[in-house]
C-alpha cells in the first residue's frame, strides 16, 4: 500500500547515508505530529507516489525489496548506493538472480526512484558510466532474443470472430470475447485497457457508459488510462460501420445493448466473465488460446498483445503512413516499428516491386 511505502522510504532514510541538507527530500523531513504543517506533509507525501501509476509503483517496491535482501545477503548496511553496492546488485540480479537486462533496468530504476525519494535527487552512482557500461555487457553476453509473438491480423481475426458465434460456449463467454477482439484489434489495444489486473474501480476500468452509439456509423470507446496517458487525460477510439464478414459496428451495438439490459448501473463493468465478474487479463489470455484453437490455429506464440501486434501489421501491409499508425496505435514514439511483422508473402510482393 502506499502508506507502507511511504514509511519504509522514511525508515531506510533515516538509517541512510547523511546529506547536507535535509529539506531537500521531503520524507526525510521529520517534524512532530502537532506541528501546524504535519497534516499537509502527509498528504504531499502521499500525493507523490501517485505520479507514478499503481503498476509501476508495485514494480518499483518489488526492485527495492530485492535490493534490501540483497543488503542483507551480504551482510551489508542497508541502503548503500555506493557505486560498488550498485555494480555488485547488478551482477547479483545477473549471475545468482539470472534477470534478463530489461528487468534489471527496470529494477534500477526502482531503486532510482527510492533514491530521488530519500535524497531529493537521481544517484550519481546509478547514472555512472561504468554502471552504463556494465549493463551494456551484459546486454551483449546475453543478447535478447527476438520477440515470437505472433500477430492476430485481419483473416486470424474473423476465423475466431466466426469460432465465436458458431460454436463457442458459454454463449456469455462468447459475446463477451466477440466485442473485446473487434476492440482490441480495430483500437490497437493493450489488454490493460479492457481487462482489469486489480480490484474494479470504475474511474480507472472499463465501464458500460464508456461505450457509447454516437450515430447509425460510429461508436466511441473511451480509454481512461493507459501506459502512454499516466496522467488520465482519457483517450477516444471509434468503431464504424463498414462493409465487413464480422460487422464491427453492429456486433460493439448489439454488445452493449446487451450488457445496459442486464445491468443495475451504468458504471458496471463493461466486459463480465461467465461468473459476472469483470473480466481479468488471465481469462482473457485463457480463451484466447481456447478461442484460435477452435479456429485452428496454434496457439502457442499468440498472446493478449497479439491484437496490437496484428493491426500495427495489418495498417503497415495496407501502405498506411508512419504518422498514421503511431497515431492510431497512440504509441508516443516510432516504437511501433518492432511491432510490424513481415512475412514471406508480402517480402515476395516487395522483391516483385523491385524488379518492376
């Protein structure tokens, strides 16, 4: 919780090396509760864990707890951010953790977060070019290996939309997995922005009222949050009616009738399992495999992300611009590229173009 975290950043500050000015970290500020100004400390200390989101704050305890077993392990004093504790906590999450090098950034930067908590300021020691040059080394010992993930695109896409209204059971389970696969692929969707991964909060997952009909063409689904939105600005994706086999449109209206029937508030979860209780990233994933299975499909390399791999893929195969599917991806950078899978039809166009 975020009161935990606020008081173990407080109790390992105070047994953390001393700095020469105090009030440059606010959880180093130790003032008695009847000071006048008590109150507004606490709420400020609060109030700056939730720059980052719940996720990434959970991430961030996670790489600090392993950094304190790691002090203990080695009957160090606890915390130590000398560029020797930090170069031994990587080699540590590299050799006896056996971490790939994308966690162990993100671990550091855990453990510079905590730093900036404590100390009011990023650690020279993280940001030191032998901890760079370390990192990199590893990088290069263990390269990364390429992402398998296969896309779903438009034709694996209605191979399961037919499975779905064909054959697939419970008929809730159906419809439900039948709107979130138009969503997901025609908004290049990540799973946390139609499945829950904690407790339902309607100001954060998604709702019935998120949906809505805004004429005989279009339907908006609002995003609340997502990884690229931290501070909750929302964002609207729409589907239309177009001439297609799996009829988006009509299939997202029908969807949401449905659930507006058979629910008390508007602010109920949009997607509900078989047991009525909002869909999690676990059943999804599930019945994703269940559903390519029955479409015939292996379904081994396929995963929730399969969606947005698949319209980044598709959008790119239909000679859609750079800007266009950054835009429609709402990726913030060209990231989007190592999303794009070719295959050998389309590398087989590509040399038939050059010989033209």
């Amino acid at each position: 919780s975020v009161s935990f975290s606020v008081s173990e950043i407080q109790d390992a500050g105070s047994r953390g090396r001393p700095i020469p000015n105090s009030s440059t970290s606010l959880f180093r500020t130790n003032i008695p509760v009847t000071h006048p100004l008590k109150q507004l400390l606490d709420t400020s200390l609060d109030t700056i864990l939730q720059a980052v989101s719940p996720r990434t704050l959970q991430s961030y305890v996670t790489a600090w707890r392993c950094f304190k077993a790691f002090h203990f392990s080695y009957t160090l004093p606890f915390p130590d951010f000398s560029l020797l504790s930090i170069t031994s906590f990587i080699s540590y999450l590299n050799s006896i953790k056996g971490l790939q090098v994308g966690t162990i950034k993100g671990y550091l930067s855990g453990i510079q977060f905590f730093h900036k908590l404590m100390y009011g300021a990023p650690s020279p020691e993280i940001n030191n070019s032998q901890t760079s040059l370390l990192v990199k080394g590893i990088q290069r010992s263990h390269p990364t290996h390429p992402d398998t993930r296969q896309p779903i695109t438009l034709d694996i896409l209605t191979k399961c939309i037919h499975a779905l209204r064909t054959v697939y059971q419970p008929l809730v389970t159906a419809r439900t997995l039948d709107a979130m696969f138009i969503l997901a692929f025609f908004g290049f969707l990540r799973c946390s922005e139609l499945a829950i991964t904690s407790k339902f909060d309607p100001r954060v997952h998604p709702t019935i009222s998120d949906l809505s009909v805004l004429d005989s063409e279009t339907i908006s689904y609002l995003i609340k949050q997502s990884k690229t939105d931290q501070s909750k600005k929302g964002h609207f994706i729409y589907i239309f009616k177009l001439s297609s086999p799996i009829q988006p449109y009509q299939s997202i209206q029908a969807y949401l009738h449905w659930r507006s029937s058979q629910a008390k508030s508007h602010l109920d979860p949009l997607f509900i399992d078989d047991s009525n209780k909002p869909v999690t990233r676990f059943w999804f994933q599930k019945h994703l495999k269940s559903v390519l299975q029955q479409s015939g499909i292996q379904a081994k390399h396929f995963s929730s992300h399969s969606f947005r791999i698949g319209a980044a893929t598709s959008a790119a195969q239909k000679g859609l611009s750079q800007q266009q599917i950054q835009a429609l991806g709402r990726w913030s950078s060209d990231a989007f590229q190592s999303y794009i899978r070719t295959n050998r039809f389309h590398i087989k166009k590509a040399h038939q173009t050059l010989i033209e």
